[in-house]
C-alpha cells in the first residue's frame, strides 16, 4: 500500500470544455484535502486530461505520461482523464504501463474513490457514461476567473463522418435549467464577471421546452455578470431567437464561432455536415442583420478524403466572403472508428502543407483587417491579467480580441479604452479618464 498523496497537479490539452472539466477535477481533489501544485511542479497525482480530435493531440497524452517518470526512478500515481481515456479504455495501460488510473469525461466525479484503489494496488478504469449524473456529485464552485467557462451541455449526435466526439463524448445531453442558473450565479458570487457557456453543439442546449436564447436572457439577469459568450455553435442548430437574442441582449457579446469546416458543398456532404455554404452564409447574414458589428470566427479542415484544388479554391472563397475576424484550421486527421478514415482518396500530407499554409495566409489577413476596423473604437475592455511589462495589463475586448493597455487595474475590472492600434493577433488601447468618459 502506497502513503497517501497529499498534493496534485491537472493538465488539460485541448477544447474549452477540457479546460472547465479540469477546473472541476482540480475542485474535487481540493475537496479530498490534497493541494494543488503549480504546472512544473512535482505531485503525488498527476491527472492528464487529454483530447482526441486529432492524432497529434492523442500521441502528446503518451509522450507526457513517459516525461512524468522521476529521476531517482519512481513516479507520480498518473490518472489518463478526459477524451483519450474515453476511446483506449483499459488498453491504454497496454500501451503505457505507468498509467495507474483511467477515467473517462462522464466518470470523473469518481476520481476521488478510483486513487483509492490504486493506493490500495488497483488500476480502476471507469469508461461509463451515465447521464450527466457527474454534475450533481461535484462540489460548489469556490472560485472563478474573471472569464470563467460554464458547460450546459455534453455530447453529440451529428456524426460528422471524420470526428471522435459523438464517441468519445457520447449522446447529445443538455444540463436542466436550474442547475445551470444556480452555477452561473456561484460563479459569479465568486468573482466571474464574464460566462462562457459551453458545449460540443451548445446551440442545441434545450430543456423542459426551453432553448438557448433562453437561458442567455437567464444569466444575463444574474447580478455581477456583464458579459456572455457561448461556444461552440452548429450551423444547422442557430434558430431565429438565439439571433434575435444578439440583438437585443446587451450582455450578449458580438462574437460568434460558427465552424463551416469547408467552403465545397460536395466535401460538406462528404463531412455529412448537414449543412451547405448557402444556407451557413445566410445565416451569417442574418447574425449580421441582428447584430452589425459581430466577429465571425470558424473551424476548418484542410485535406478532408477527396478534396480537390477546386473543393479547397471553393474554402478560401468563403473566408473572404465571411470576412472572419478570426478562425482555426487544421489538417484532416484520420480517426479509428470514424467514416472517413476508411474513405479512398486520402489526401497527401505535402498538399495538405500547403493548402493549411495558403488558408492560413488568408485567415490572418482578414483577421488583421478587422483587427484594424477597429482602430478608434471606444470599447470596454474585460482585463484578464497583468501583461509582460510592469503597469501593463491584459483584456479582451467585445470582439474577443486581446488588448494591451498601461494599467495597473487587478483582474475582473471592466476598462474604458479607446482601441488605438491593431496587430494580427493583438491590440493596442488607451484607458480613457473617468472625466472623458
Ligand atoms: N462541434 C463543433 C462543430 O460542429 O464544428 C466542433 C467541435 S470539434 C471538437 C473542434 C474542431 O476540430 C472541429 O470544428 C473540426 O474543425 C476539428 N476536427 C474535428 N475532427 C477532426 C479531424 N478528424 N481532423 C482534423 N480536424 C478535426
Ligand atoms: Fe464533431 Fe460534427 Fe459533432 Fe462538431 S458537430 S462535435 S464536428 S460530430
């Protein structure tokens, strides 16, 4: 039998909803009594809390398991979390021995009984995914950033032919109303001033009859909080009220990541994205109708099985007629179990080079220059931490962007700025007087 541990450390790779379901482990292990230590920092548990949308992601979980062995030889009790866990399961620890613990996203909650069977010898592995039950077993939240992440909902039924999530996930599941207002409002009780709400289709949360744009206009009533965003939002998901809520909730912030994944009908219908470009773009017109001065941000996949020079032509036309203000774009990774890894015509990995590169170029220049549309716009700025410069400090303004300002305002507090200068992946602002104000 092993001496108890007394201190841990959790790393997140990947999404947002990683990063909350992190947050909620590192709540838990407080709760048993172990403290925390800081990301070098040696622990006596290691919790790893992987992603597995792309091969990449997935080789990294094993790469850093290898890395936590000691040199005088022993090692931390090491707990494979989150999505990687998930699809492996108990083959996992065929294929790294030194992993003690596997415990998959809808299982977590059991952290705290699993290291005691691995204290006692055990190496549990916990794959299960009852409804959302986790939520109820986990502790109040204690405390929040100023931006803090909020999931309402878990899983997926779209089955897009390349992507994990609809198994590593599991079924589409929206947390009830309630519960979702009662932990928005702890947040905020406990310093957030921003929600993020978030889920793999967050547009599809529903309960009891309730859609999202109803629970928006929910939060937005909360006291202290001032801002709300919500991520990640399918296409065919973005009903007419959640549009008419970006119009008339203020807290409702104008920023929007709606991934297209491909600007060619036929590779969408391919991806079984049930979408096509028409109809994405008219919802984009629409969002703008609503709300002029939203940032549009998406999500593509370069290379997906099939995809031509035309089909790839056909995505850089739709970031410039989007204009994104800011987007990801990756290479298409094969994933086992999923359609279109076993579909012909896999792209080469030098074509795929070279079209992320052409489709970065494109992206970043429109980022840049709605970056600049904004240059000489008075906005509120959301400070999130100090900056590398003494009397500096970092927000993010309505838009998303990062902005740097001289302050020394702490964390939480909300700026008046005018924006003065733009770069590609940042901001330049200037705090106005209370007096011009
Ligand atoms: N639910 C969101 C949607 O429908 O767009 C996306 C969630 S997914 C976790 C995040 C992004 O990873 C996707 O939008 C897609 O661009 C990318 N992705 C998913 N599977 C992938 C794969 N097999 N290869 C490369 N990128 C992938
Ligand atoms: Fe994956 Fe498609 Fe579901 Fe998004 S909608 S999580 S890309 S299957």
């Amino acid at each position: 039998m092993n001496a108890p541990p007394k201190t841990f450390r959790v790393k997140s790779f990947g999404c947002q909803m990683n990063v909350y379901d992190g947050d909620r482990i590192a709540e838990l292990l407080t709760e048993q009594g172990l403290a925390s230590v800081g990301d070098g920092d040696d622990a006596d548990v290691v919790v790893l809390n992987t992603c597995h949308i792309r091969e990449k992601a997935a080789d990294k979980a094993y790469s850093d398991v290898g890395r936590l062995k000691r040199e005088d030889g022993t090692r931390p009790t090491i707990a494979l979390a989150g999505c990687v866990a998930q699809a492996e399961g108990a083959e996992a620890k065929k294929r790294s021995p030194m992993i003690d613990i596997v415990v998959g996203p809808q299982a977590y909650h059991r952290l705290p009984q699993m290291l005691a069977q691995s204290a006692l010898g055990g190496r549990p592995v916990d794959t299960d995914m009852p409804a959302i039950s986790k939520f109820a077993s986990l502790p109040e939240r204690r405390r929040a950033n100023p931006s803090a992440f909020l999931t309402v909902q878990e899983g997926c039924d779209k089955f897009c032919t390349y992507c994990v999530v609809p198994y590593t996930r599991g079924a589409e599941v929206s947390r009830p109303f309630a519960d979702i207002v009662a932990e928005a409002r702890r947040l905020a009780d406990v310093g957030a001033r921003e929600i993020t709400l978030l889920g793999q289709n967050v547009n599809a949360w529903e309960h009891e009859g309730r859609d999202l744009a109803d629970l928006i206009r929910a939060v937005a009533e909360i006291h202290g909080i001032e801002r709300i965003r919500y991520t990640t939002s399918h296409p065919a998901d973005m009903n007419e009220a959640l549009i008419a809520a970006h119009a008339d909730v203020g807290k409702l912030m104008p920023y929007l990541h709606l991934p297209v994944q491909s600007g060619s009908d036929s590779i969408l219908a391919a991806m079984n994205r049930s979408h096509s470009t028409e109809s994405y773009l008219r919802t984009i017109e629409k969002v703008r109708e609503a709300r002029p001065d939203m940032a549009i941000s998406g999500d593509f996949i370069v290379g997906f099985p099939g995809e031509t020079e035309e089909d790839f032509e056909a995505t850089l036309h739709i970031v410039d007629e989007v204009r994104y203000a800011s987007a990801y774009s990756f290479k298409y990774s094969p994933r086992p179990g999923t359609p279109a890894a076993a579909m012909e015509d896999q792209v080469p990995g030098e074509i795929m080079d070279e079209r992320l590169q052409r489709l970065h170029e494109r992206i970043d220049r429109h980022r840049l220059a709605f970056n600049r549309s904004k240059v000489g716009t008075r906005t509120q700025l959301l400070v999130e931490r100090p900056g590398r410069r003494l009397g500096q400090v970092i927000g993010r303004s309505p838009w998303l962007q990062s902005v740097h300002v001289e302050s020394d305002a702490p964390p939480g507090t909300m700026l008046d700025v005018m924006l003065t200068s733009a770069g590609p992946n940042s901001m330049s602002g200037a705090v106005r007087t209370a007096e011009a104000a």
